[in-house]
C-alpha cells in the first residue's frame, strides 16, 4: 500500500490539534458556552471534510505563534501545529 503526503499543509490550534490526533474536542466545553462550541466543532468538522486526505500531525513540537487564524476552526491568533494531509 502506498501512501502519498499531499502538499496541503495546515497550522491549527491546540484544540484542533488534539481533536486531528485523538478525536478530543471537549476543551471546547471549557472555554466556550454549548451552542458556541457546537458551532465551532461544526466548522472544524466542515474544513477537515473538504481537505484533500487523511490529516496528521506533523509533529510533536508546536509551530510557535501565528499572528493567522487556525486553518481548522478558524479561531484567532495563538501557537500553532503544523498538520499534513495524506491519501491511501
């Protein structure tokens, strides 16, 4: 089987991050009321469908700050991880 690293490449939050590598979002819960979270699990889950391939971490050690909104949910700026694409 081979596996082919597209050239997409995202920079997400923490919250994305740990939702891309563990399918975890209930820091949502944390930080925001229910309908927002919902919201914002909404926009996560619309972006990560319309990609191109299967997102991974690229790494463990994070990006640093970006002054951009995450490329997932779409959230202000903060530290970013860097995400790859990839198709089986």
């Amino acid at each position: 089987m081979k596996t082919n690293t597209t050239n997409e490449e995202w920079k997400v939050c923490d919250t994305c991050a740990n939702y891309i590598a563990n399918g975890d979002a209930t820091s949502l819960d944390y930080y925001y009321q229910e309908e927002e979270a919902a919201k914002i699990l909404d926009t996560m889950n619309k972006n990560l469908e319309e990609a191109q391939g299967h997102a991974v971490l690229s790494s463990e050690e994070p990006y640093g700050f970006s002054n951009y909104t995450c490329d997932c949910c779409e959230s202000q700026a903060g530290d970013r991880h860097i995400v790859k694409f990839i198709s089986i």
